[in-house]
C-alpha cells in the first residue's frame, strides 16, 4: 500500500474508478475535547463513476456535473486528488475522488468500505453500539451515507480536501492510498440513480467482487423501467 499520486487520477472516473479498489481511505479528525485526531483507515470496497459535462462520448445524465460548474459541484472542477463532499438528501454527507484533468468534472464516488482500523470512531460517530457484531461491523460504511459518517468527513467543512498533500482542513487530514490492481472487480448500473442513468447503459459501479460490505442493488426511480424498454443512452 502506498500513497496515490494526482497523476494517477488524472484519467476519467470509468478508468480511475475500479483503480481504487482496495485501496484505503486514511482519515485523521479531531472528535474529541481536546482537538486530538483520531485515525479511521476504510478500505474501498465499491465506488461509482460520475462523468463531467462534455466529457466521452455518452454524456452521464446521473453526474452532478452535467450541466456545468456550480457552486455546489465546484470542487468536482478542480485538481484531480481533492475530496468533493456533498449533502445527499439534506442529511448525509458522501465523499467522491475527483478525477480527471482540472477542468473536467469528473468524480468517483466512494459507496462502501470497510473499516480496518478505528471501528470504535466509526462506531460511535454512527451511533452504533459496542461493541461491534459481525454484522455491525460489515455495515459500518456500507453504504455512501454510513460511510461519509465513518470517516468524519463533512459537508460543507471538508468539501475540497486534499487527500495528495493531506493538508489539514477544518481539523481533518484525509489520504488516499492505493495497493495493487486487483482482478476480482465486477460491475454493472449504479445505485439508486434515476431513470437511464441507473440503467446497464451506464455500467459505472464497480466493487470487489463477494465482498460482504458491498452495498445492495437497488433501482433508482423509473430506472427499472426505462432498463425494461431498452432505453438507448443519448449521444452527443
């Protein structure tokens, strides 16, 4: 395992995504009284691919970015390495890898994990009981809500953080670390997006292949339907 490089996330979130299976997610946020950073280590189990607007061939109707830059998707603009932390149904807090060259608004979101060190953090910024089970502790960051409280990271604080440098932001460092490429990676449509968006047209969630933290499939509204008509994705 080591430290990612932003030229490794230089290419489009399709090619980066599965890339960062594996890999780990290091947090260090101080939670306490005494401002002391505590570390949460998740290892990358599933993310999901958001293109910018303009960019393949097929424009993603599912990306925040797919009108442009605005004020709540401006971090997806950026330099590739930088955490961009939205609010997802005014509650939940995800985190994506931005991707890509700066400019092009590509993300990756991270959708599960696995917690490997600092499951009592987790846990108690979850509301989890201890001590853990084994089902407590596979669902820890299953999901992209469970997992954006896991970590610490939140919306609008930490929004831009750069986990290249690791330079502190409103008291949290973040790293992203990667390890080899792994050959167990399965794929196929996204989580709970909307209509063709969340359709075998767009086959942009990729995950490690029987692992238990993976989040369930779930269609996203008329996603189920416009799969059963058939629905070409719209071309540029």
């Amino acid at each position: 395992m080591r430290r990612a490089l932003r030229a490794e996330l230089g290419a489009s979130a399709v090619d980066v995504a599965p890339r960062l299976l594996g890999g780990e997610l290091r947090t260090f946020v101080a939670t306490s009284a005494d401002g002391v950073p505590v570390e949460v280590r998740l290892r990358i189990t599933e993310v999901e691919a958001y293109h910018g607007q303009g960019t393949g061939e097929i424009p993603d109707p599912g990306s925040h970015a797919r009108m442009g830059r605005t004020a709540r998707n401006a971090t997806m603009w950026g330099e590739p390495g930088h955490l961009y932390v939205y609010l997802s149904h005014g509650i939940h807090s995800c985190v994506n890898v931005v991707c890509g060259p700066e400019g092009q608004g590509d993300g990756v979101l991270l959708r599960a994990g696995e917690v490997v060190v600092g499951e009592d953090a987790a846990a108690r910024r979850r509301g989890v009981d201890l001590p853990l089970g084994r089902i407590a502790l596979r669902d820890l960051a299953r999901g992209p809500g469970r997992l954006g409280q896991a970590v610490g990271l939140r919306h609008p604080l930490h929004d831009g953080i750069d986990a290249i440098t690791g330079e502190e932001r409103h008291g949290a460092h973040a790293e992203l670390w990667l390890g080899a490429q792994r050959s167990d990676v399965a794929s196929g449509p996204r989580v709970g997006v909307a209509g063709v968006a969340g359709t075998g047209a767009f086959p942009w969630r990729f995950w490690i292949d029987a692992d238990p933290t993976v989040s369930p499939f779930r269609w996203g509204r008329g996603a189920a339907e416009a799969a059963a008509l058939g629905t070409p994705p719209v071309l540029n």
